[in-house]
C-alpha cells in the first residue's frame, strides 16, 4: 500500500466548493412542479381544550387544503421513544404554538393571513411553567406525577460521610433554555403517489428518525417511505427530532392535496414552535476532607422537558452520568428526574444534558475551594479520576488518562498563574474587573449505555465503475465535516487518494441505517464501521483473485472497475458490535456508560466593565484530548464553535418566556455571539494513545459545549468576588448582584467594596 | 386574489447581466433574487437584517436583501455570490473559505463571503480588529468567526501578492 496519508491530514471538504460559491442546494433552493406551500396554525395558549374552530370570511377558503388530526391515516403522533406527542392536536392543547390545522394554497404570500384567519376558542386548564410548578404538582399535566423519568446512580455508602467530613459545601445551580439557532430554520418538501408512497427531502440529522415517524404517521409500509436529506444549514442537535414534526405535516398536506408540499419556517416560527436546550436546576451537597478530598456527595439534577417527552429521558440520562465530572467519588448518591412543563419540548442540542450538569459540578468544585481556603486547581487536582478508578456508573476507567498533564499544559499556555497575580494587583483601583477561571471535563462518545448496541448500526462501502469507492451510510452533514472524514477513513483503508473515495446521498433507499447523527458518534462509531466495510472489499478483490496484498492504489483501481464490470457491483458491509467490556445494565443503571471519554482542561479570561457591567472573554484555552485527529482544519472548526456557542450559553443567549411561550423568538432580540464577542478561541490537541474509534479518532462534536460556561463563570466570580450560580449571567444579573453585595458590605461597615 | 395585485416593472443588473422584471413594488430583492432569477446563492436567516445572510452589494454597498424593496433597487448594480466566482477557478476569497476551514454547514458562507469581499474592496489590508469589525454584520453559528477571519486575513494578503 501507498504510504501518502490521508487520515489527519486538512483535506479540502467534499462539498467545500459547492458551498463558497453558493452553488449547494439547501431546502429552501428547491422547488417541484405543481408544488404547493404548507402553513401551520398552531395554538394560542399554553393548556386547555379546543371548543371551536372558525374559518373567517374574507379568505378564499376553498382554494385550501386544510388538514386536522382527522385526516391522519396512521397514528397520530410523532414517533420516537414514547408516542406521546400528536402531530397534530385533537382535542387538548398542552403547549403555547403546538400545531393544531395545517394549510397548504399554491400562493406562498396569502398563508400568513390565511392563518391568522382560523380563529380557535379554548377552554383553558391549569398549566405549570418551571421546574418547581412541576414539582410541587401546582396541576398535572403529565402521566400521574408530571415526571418522564427518574435516574438513581448509588456507589458506596454515604451515611457514614457526613460525619466523617471536615466541611459538607452545598450549592444550587440553575441553567436556562439555549436555542440552537442554527442559520438554516427548518424545512421539508413532501410528495406522494400511491404507487411510491412519500417522499420526504428535507433539512435534517437523523433521516432514518424521520423514516419511522412517517410510517408510522402515514400507516406507510417501510418501502413506501424515503427520506432524503438536503443540504443542511446547521442543526446543533435541533434537527435530531423536530424533522419527524415537519415532515408528517408536510406529508399530510401533500397525501391530502395530491400536490409536492413545501413547509419553510421563518425565522419567529422556528425559534417559537421548535426544541431548545432544557432548562436545569442542580443540587450539590458534597462531604470534602481537610486536604480537599471528596469523601462523597449527593448530587440532585432536574431537567425541564416541556410537554412531551421527545429526547428527554436520554438528554436526562446523559447528563446525569456527566454529573459527576471528571472526578472520582469513592461514595455519591445522584437523583434526576426530568419534569413536565407547559413549554413546547425541549430537545436535543449539543452535549445534550451535559453542559447542564457539568456547569453545576464544575461552579461548584471552585465554591468547595473557596471553602477550604485552597487553589481551585489543587481541588480538582486531588479528585481528578484516575486510570483504573470507576465512574459514578462503576466504569473502570482503562483509557491512559493524564488530566493532571492536561490541566498543567492548559495553565501554562494560559499564562494562568502570572496572570491571575496580575489581575489580583491590577483590579484594586480600575473601573473594570479581570478574572481567570478553569473547567475540567469529559464528554462520553456515542450512544449513552446500552444505545449502541441497540441501534446496531449498518455501513456499506461500495466499489464503482470508474474503479472509486462509495461510503453507504445514513450519517448525515450539516457542517461537522462527515461527508469529508468519512471519505478519508474509507481512502486511508484501502490505500487510495483521497479523491478515489466518495459518498452516497443520505437518502434511505440507497443508503442503510448507520444510525443517527448525534451524540458525538459519528467518526468514532461509524467511522470504525466504515473502515470495516473497506476492509471488506480488499478482501473481497484479493479472495477474487483480481488484487494482492499490498497493492497501490492504481492495482485497486483497476481490480475495483474490473470486479464490478465482470459481477455488476461490489459492496461490503459492518455492523456494530460492542467491543469487549462494554456492558451496560438498564436496570441497574449502571456499567459502561460509554465506549469512550473525551477529556479537557478550558481556561477563560474575562474583564468585567463595571460601568456597563458587561463581560468581555479576552482569552480563551481550549485544550482536550479526543483522541487522534483525524482531520485537524475540521477539529479545530468544531471546538472553536462549540466554544462560540458556550459563550453565548454563559452571556447572551436568554430565552424569555411568558406563559410557557418564548417572547424574544427573533435574532435581533435573542443574542448570539457575533465575530467582535468572541476572542480567537486557541484550540490545542494532547494525544495519549487511548484510541477507540476508526484510527484512533474518539468523539468531538459535543465535548466544546461542556466547558465554556463554568470557565467563564468561574473566571467573573475570580473577578469579582461574588459567587454566581446561574447562566446566562447577563450584565444586569452582574449589576444587582454587585449592588447587593456593596449594600451588605455597607451594612456590615466594611464597605470595601470588591475585591 | 394573487393576480388582483398590481405589479410593476423595474430594471436592474446584475453579477454584469441587465435584467427588466415584473416585481410586486414591496416584494424583496431577496425573494427577487432567488425565486425569479434563480440566484438561491444569497440566503434568507432570519428575515429582519440581522443574520446577514442575504448579503448582496447594491451599488458597491453591502445590504441586507431581506430589507431591501426591489423598487429602492432600480438602475443599480447588484452583485450576488453567483457574480464572484469564474466557471473555471473560484475567487481568491471563496479559495481562502475553503482552505482555512471558513465554511461548514454552509448556509452563512455566501452573505460572509459578500461581506469580507467588500471589507477587501474598502480596506486591502484590513487589521485583525478590521476584520472582526467587518464581520460583524453576519453570523455563523458553526465556527466561532476564527477560521473565517483567517480566510479573510489570507484573501488580503493574497491580493498583495498579487
């Protein structure tokens, strides 16, 4: 085989130069003949029952085609873990924008009035709107408690620690909800004929998902349905479910109109109507030695699911798991329940009840510091996990862990300690305050538990024609880099360029179910897979006769063209199996959680204008170990994202809600990050030789997201002085808070103000 | 109830090509673009000039489309990503995109790309300040602006070159 490598090497994206020209096809530059546009009228108010629907005059009703729950020809529901959710509303509405009619008309201008022009009367019920509503059963809204799910993790026994403690540090945390805000909204095109049945082209994750929904929705067979992902303009996590939604509306409309419907969001509609990042609330309670050693704790975590139950119990289960942090507990005891509110569904987004937990666990780690009167960093350097310790789960970590080299390199190339002597001298007398903080983390790859083996992924790889090969998964793109890693991993295998190596639209009839696109699997799990099926094909060329061991590229090429020009085609194909030791127990909750940890060591540097009270990020370290990197122009495009995206989490981005339904649902009042809020976030790789996935690549997608806002927050209670414990932390929670704490002081008659 | 609307006509070039339209006088230059020239190069984010996605140069300006009245744009001269590239190499700039990483899903890539073009056409050799500066009128949800102002950094410094 050719020695040229291709694997870990910047080479150009698949779709990179369809993308800067313009030229890529997303959902919205599509169009079919004859094609109808669909419109949704969605409800008004958060719970209640449907009394009537009127259609008022002054709209040409009869060149609509209207769709109720009533003309579903399947089950109504949006199909994914428990059918709980209807596609369209019957009787009771159980959020504000739940999806109740829909429209179609072949003018795409007159939908707007024609929706405000369905006039719906409700009878209203009692509804919750947070966590503690929920809990205290204000009303129930769900099952008989208001609870989707319920985790307990149990290691060692902790009644004995208590007394045994020198110090029990308690600590609530609370997040908020976070929109993906991906730049592309949501949209589908839906067709159907009775000979082919549906189908769905659409801007999505997970087009297998969507598949299932349909059938089951459309009462379809499996080869009735296809599902056929577009071009994708960003998706975060948010086009993991609500895709199943859109589309069965979009499905309907065009089973009932005979016509090709295309359903576009704007913007409003997208951010109002579809999933965002549960809200959270974390309880800590955490028995430490003298010397900073956990002896144990009791850690309560409770996500806010909205109405139905979508993704949460995993989003619950993820973030429970990550509760812990990267540190050992010799006994902990973690609560988490997932509660229902009257909010519309919170979903997947990136790290996926991860960032919720790992907030609380790593404020509170400093909170603990703070305590004892010890350096933040000698904490966590006397509790980070080792090699050969277990997890809260009972994982025995076998991976070579370093955290304490990753914690070291990270400081050293934040100039940490020299800064934070600089800050302590500089902060006196200025009108700003600057500040230095640290997160350290883990961020498992793949599915959670049991997941993986479940899904039980399929890959192809086939040869073609021209003597090239062909990637056949169902692993979609929407900016990550899949189309591109996924080809390199297939070129690197069979000793090709990099070039010889394409790969299949994600499009189920031609393409088999690798499994969704989430959960930070992508190159790690499927990847492998497809290094597999390559695999296969050499041996399939060389058994035939046609190839040698150690062939060139040019000897593959020709044995490939003559194989499928001699038999008519040539693939080969892997399935998932569990490695050795990864055993999950669902009963017990317990066992090997992942296949594999990401790990990382986030350093923020922040100025606090004590006029504005805004917060500036001056400097940001972002250094993790994922692995090998398989694509380094790819990686770094990730985390500097994911950190993007974290820095909005800890200071922008604020979701205002009012009787369940978001008030800010538009960019010019929902902030994100600009290029002038961000500084050149400085991303940096250690390697430690645990490698799992295809050339030793583990996960990276998600882990980005899990450091950012505990770094920041810790780095403006650095600054300040003051103990923060929620995000978003916005300039006017740093206003109050800093005029509290001047009044106490005050008060007390040590009016020092900060220090 | 569509075709009881009064339409009108207005003429306008653009990437370098006259065109005279039946528009609607309200109708946006973007949906004007996209749906009656076929130029879907130029997206359409959030619908109130906020995400720059839309971004066109009117007359050597950069602007939202989404906010533009296609009436405000007769006699000028439009330049959408479509009127950047040559059918046989790219623009140094959409080169500079693809090498450093500056597009990933994609979908900002055009209205970016509009804009670190004007940004060059205003200022060759922009700062890092400048080039943040010049960006900061689109948002990318995907790459945390680094790569993106790399490319931009690495445009300009070809066209000295040059």
């Amino acid at each position: 085989m050719k020695t040229e490598h291709i694997v870990g090497v910047g080479v150009p994206r698949k779709e990179g130069w369809d993308k800067v020209t313009g030229r890529v096809q997303y959902i919205d530059d599509m169009s079919l003949p004859n094609m109808l546009w669909g419109a949704t009228v969605r409800s008004s108010i958060p719970r209640g029952r449907i009394k009537r629907i009127t259609f008022d005059a002054g709209i040409p009703w009869d060149e609509f085609v209207i769709v109720s729950a009533k003309d579903i020809p399947g089950k109504n529901c949006v199909a994914l873990i428990v059918d709980d959710q209807p596609c369209l509303v019957e009787a009771i509405v159980n959020h504000p924008e739940e999806p109740i009619l829909l429209l179609a008309h072949r003018d795409q201008h007159i939908l707007p009035k024609a929706v405000e022009a369905v006039a719906i009367d409700y009878e209203p019920l009692p509804a919750v709107f947070s966590i503690e509503e929920s809990e205290r059963q204000a009303a129930i809204i769900w099952g008989t408690d208001n609870i989707f799910k319920r985790y307990l993790i149990e290691q060692g026994d902790l009644e004995p620690v208590w007394a045994q403690a020198d110090f029990v540090v308690e600590g609530e945390y609370t997040t908020e909800a976070q929109e993906q805000l991906y730049i592309e909204n949501n949209g589908v095109i839906a067709s159907f004929d009775r000979e082919r049945g549906i189908t769905l082209w659409g801007s999505l994750q997970c087009p297998y998902y969507v598949h299932k929904a349909l059938m089951k929705l459309c009462d379809l067979p499996e080869h009735k349905v296809r599902v056929v992902q577009t071009e994708t303009g960003g998706a975060f996590g948010g086009k993991e479910e609500y895709p199943s939604m859109i589309a069965g509306h979009a499905a309907l409309l065009a089973m009932k109109s005979g016509h090709p419907v295309k359903i576009v969001y704007d913007r409003m509609e997208d951010m109002v109507a579809t999933t965002k990042r549960h809200p959270s609330r974390t309880r800590h309670r955490t028995a430490v030695s003298r010397e900073g050693k956990i002896l144990g704790g009791e850690i309560e975590f409770v996500v806010d699911g909205g109405a139905y139950t979508t993704l949460t119990p995993v989003v619950l289960s993820r973030g429970t798991i990550h509760a812990g942090g990267p540190y050992y507990w010799p006994n902990i005891r973690i609560h988490a329940k997932a509660v229902a509110t009257n909010a519309p569904p919170h979903g997947a987004f990136r790290g996926f009840g991860a960032p919720q937990s790992l907030f609380a666990m790593e404020r509170h780690m400093d909170r603990i510091a703070l305590t004892l009167g010890i350096s933040a960093l000698e904490l966590r350097r006397r509790n980070f996990l080792k090699t050969g310790q277990t997890t809260t789960t009972g994982q025995v970590i076998r991976d070579p862990i370093d955290l304490d080299k990753l914690l070291d390199r990270a400081l050293g190339l934040a100039d940490y300690h020299r800064k934070k002597e600089c800050f302590r001298a500089e902060n006196a007398s200025e009108g700003w305050k600057k500040g230095i903080g640290v997160a350290a983390f883990l961020h498992g790859a793949g599915f959670t538990g049991s997941g993986e083996r479940t899904l039980g992924s399929v890959v192809g790889v086939e040869g073609c024609r021209d003597g090239g090969v062909r990637v056949l998964v169902s692993s979609t793109e929407f900016g990550q880099g899949t189309k591109t890693v996924l080809c390199q991993i297939a070129a690197e295998t069979l000793g090709l360029s990099y070039e010889d190596a394409d790969i299949a639209p994600a499009d189920t009839q031609q393409v088999p179910n690798s499994g969704p696109t989430v959960a930070s699997r992508t190159v790690m799990v499927v990847g492998k897979l497809v290094e597999s099926a390559a695999r296969g094909l050499d041996q399939t060329l060389i058994a035939s006769g046609l190839l040698r061991a150690g062939h060139s590229r040019e000897e593959f090429r020709e044995a490939c063209a003559n194989y499928v020009a001699e038999h008519g085609a040539l693939k080969s194909w892997a399935q998932y199996q569990a490695p050795p030791g990864i055993v999950w127990d669902d009963e017990k909750y317990r066992g090997e959680a992942y296949a594999a940890f990401a790990w990382a060591v986030y350093i923020a540097e922040v100025t606090v204008d004590l006029t504005s009270y805004s917060v500036s990020v001056d400097d940001f370290v972002a250094l993790q170990e994922v692995g090998r990197v398989l694509h380094p122009v790819l990686a770094r495009g990730q985390i500097a994202g994911g950190v993007a995206q974290g820095i909005g989490y800890a200071l922008y981005e604020k979701v205002v809600w009012q009787q369940g339904r978001m008030q800010n649902a538009q960019m010019t009042n929902y902030i994100m990050p600009t290029s002038v809020d961000v500084p050149t976030i400085r991303v940096y790789f250690e390697q430690l030789g645990n490698d799992h996935g295809a050339f030793g690549a583990k996960g990276i997608g998600e882990l980005p997201i899990d450091g950012p806002a505990p770094a920041i927050v810790n780095a403006i209670v650095d600054a300040l002085g003051i103990n923060f414990d929620s995000i978003p932390l916005l300039p006017e929670n740093i206003f109050e808070a800093v005029a509290r704490y001047a009044q106490t002081e005050s008060q007390g008659g040590a009016a020092q103000g900060l220090r | 109830m569509t075709t009881s609307r009064l339409q009108c006509e207005v003429s306008l070039t653009v990437n370098g090509k006259s065109q005279t339209l039946l528009v609607y006088p309200m109708e946006r230059l973007l949906d004007v673009l996209r749906q009656q020239l076929g130029l879907t190069g130029t997206k359409e984010g959030c619908g109130e000039g906020e995400c720059g996605s839309c971004s066109v140069l009117m007359n050597g300006e950069l602007v939202t489309s989404c906010l533009v009245p296609v009436l405000q744009a007769q006699g000028a001269q439009v330049v959408t990503i479509e009127g950047l590239a040559l059918p046989s190499h790219l623009h140094p700039m959409q080169q500079a995109f693809l090498d450093c990483g500056g597009a990933q899903c994609g979908i900002c890539t055009p209205g970016m790309i509009m804009a670190a073009y004007h940004l060059l056409t205003k200022k060759p050799r922009p700062t890092a300040r400048e080039i943040k500066d010049g960006l900061a009128g689109n948002l990318c949800r995907c790459t945390g602006y680094a790569q993106i102002c790399e490319a931009v950094a690495a445009a300009a410094a070809q066209g000295d070159r040059e």
